[in-house]
C-alpha cells in the first residue's frame, strides 16, 4: 500500500459566521488539517460561533486582526452565515486580495455570496 502523500504545507483561512452550515464548515477543516494544511478559522471576532443545527466553531482569529498576504487561500461555508459575511466589509476585503494575489478561493453551497 502506497504512503498517504501530504500537501505542502498551505495556510488556509476558514471564514466563520453564526448559522454557517454545520458540514460545510467542519468538513473543509478537518480534511485541510489532515494533509497537512494549516487552518486559521476567521470571524468577526474571536468567539464561539453555532452552526444551523448547533454545531459550534470557534475563531482563531478576528478578521481585524489578520491579511490576505498570511494565507495561501480562503474557504466560505455556506448556511446562513455568508448572508452575514458579505455585510462585513473586511471579509469581503480578506476573500478579493487573496484572489487578486492568485490565492485559493473557494465557497460552497451559499459562499459565493462573499465573492
């Protein structure tokens, strides 16, 4: 059996908001952790944030606190929170110049909201 190849090591930001779908967050961070990736989970603020169906995440970091320039690219869970996100003018920020700097760039089910 072959060995499990790792990823380079990336950092990937992992934007957070209440009523993110619960999967859509979660699922990205545990299979980005597991190749090797490092993930930073962003909200609003440093806090707790639930998911649709109760499922919490917390923030490693507010979205004041961070630039495009740390990471090699984003993710946007969908839900709710992307309704939410696209208010907050410093995520929009964040998603744009790591796009505008060729990052990553990625959302599901309702993330492209955000973009």
């Amino acid at each position: 059996m072959a060995a499990k190849s790792k990823t380079t090591a990336k950092k990937i930001a992992v934007l957070i908001e209440n009523l993110y779908e619960d999967l859509e967050g979660w699922y990205p961070v545990l299979r980005l952790k597991e190749a090797g990736c490092e993930v930073v989970i962003i909200g609003p603020e440093v806090a707790e944030y639930k998911g649709k169906h109760g499922v919490p995440m917390k923030a490693d970091a507010s979205i004041k606190s961070v630039k495009a320039s740390d990471f090699d690219g984003v993710i946007v869970p969908g839900g709710y929170a992307p309704d939410k996100m696209r208010t907050n003018a410093a995520m929009v920020k964040l998603v744009a110049d790591i796009f505008k700097r060729g990052g990553l760039v990625a959302s599901i089910c309702h993330g492209p909201w955000v973009l």
